[in-house]
C-alpha cells in the first residue's frame, strides 16, 4: 500500500512522537513539525553523589513536506532549519552533541536535490569538543518511488524510517504500525 505525503508524515511523526517532544506548524510553509529529544546520562562510583561524568545529548527535529525536491529546495530547508536549531546549541561543561536533524517528505525528488542532499557536511567542534559538538542530519523520504536517502551523518535516521515505512513482517514496527 503505497502512502501519500499527508500519511507518509502522519506516520512519522506517530513514530517520532514516542520519544520527542513534537510540535506542529500551522503557517502554511514547507515547514510542518518540529521535535526536541534531550537526554541526560551520568556515571558515578557506588554513591549519585560521587559523579564521574554527566553528558547531555540534544537532538532537533524539523520535519518539511514539499511536492519535489530539488537543490533549491533544500537549501531552502536546511537554511531554515539551522536557522531554528542553531540558536538552540548550548556548548558548555557536560554538552556532548546536539544533532540537527532535517528531514524531508517529498512527492518526488530531482537527482540534484538528492546529490546536495548526501553531500550535505556540516559539523561544528566546541572548543577541541572538550564542550561538545553538532551535526547536521539530512533525510529526504519520497513518497513515489519508496526512496529514503541522507547522508553520512544521518545513516541511523535513515534506518530508523526505513523500519517505520518499508516494515519486515517480523519486524515490532510493522506489528504496531501496519494499517
């Protein structure tokens, strides 16, 4: 069964919304969901109050639905959504990544806005990462076709959707998300 644009994004954001904090847009733009994960983990010695280490992990979801992409296209998307996440990054002590994730849902997709999209390389280190870093993950999901690409970055989102969307019958996703 193949899903349109509207189900496709309704699907993933039943997915995300298990773990992120999702917020819908309603401003008739590209632009139709956002989503926070924040994570905190410690390590200490027999006692909480003998810590060894503490890291916080960010994570920004900004989810666009477009008919086609093509380079245009998503540079438009990128630019906005690191115009959203970026503000967000707080390097300091314990901050260990912050991953802006762009994902896109699109009717189809041109061969350069899929080229740009995997070549996309933006990462940024924190004082030598003694304070963290950030990276950008971009996703491109087209609806006619069935093709889920990103780039290095994004590799593990891109599994993520496969297993959400392209379910294995045995698979716990397809059980709790077929329909």
């Amino acid at each position: 069964m193949e899903l349109d644009r509207e189900q496709t994004v309704e699907r993933l954001l039943t997915a995300y919304g298990q773990w992120y904090d999702l917020t819908r847009v309603e401003d008739g733009g590209p632009l139709v969901a956002t989503g926070e994960f924040h994570e905190h983990g410690t390590g200490y010695i027999l006692i909480r109050k003998a810590e060894m280490w503490s890291a916080d992990c960010h994570e920004y979801l900004y989810v666009f639905s477009v008919e086609t992409l093509d380079r245009a296209c998503f540079e438009r998307c990128l630019a906005r959504a690191r115009e959203l996440g970026e503000p967000l990054v707080k390097p300091a002590e314990g901050h260990k990544s912050t991953y802006i994730t762009v994902l896109i849902v699109c009717g189809t997709a041109d061969e350069e806005g899929l080229a740009a999209l995997k070549k996309c390389r933006i990462r940024k280190s924190f004082q030598l990462s003694l304070k963290g870093w950030m990276e950008v993950h971009t996703v491109a999901v087209t609806v006619r076709g069935n093709v889920i690409a990103s780039n290095g970055d994004g590799r593990r989102t891109r599994e993520f959707l496969k297993n959400v969307l392209q379910p294995r019958k045995k698979d716990l996703w397809y059980r709790l998300f077929k329909k």
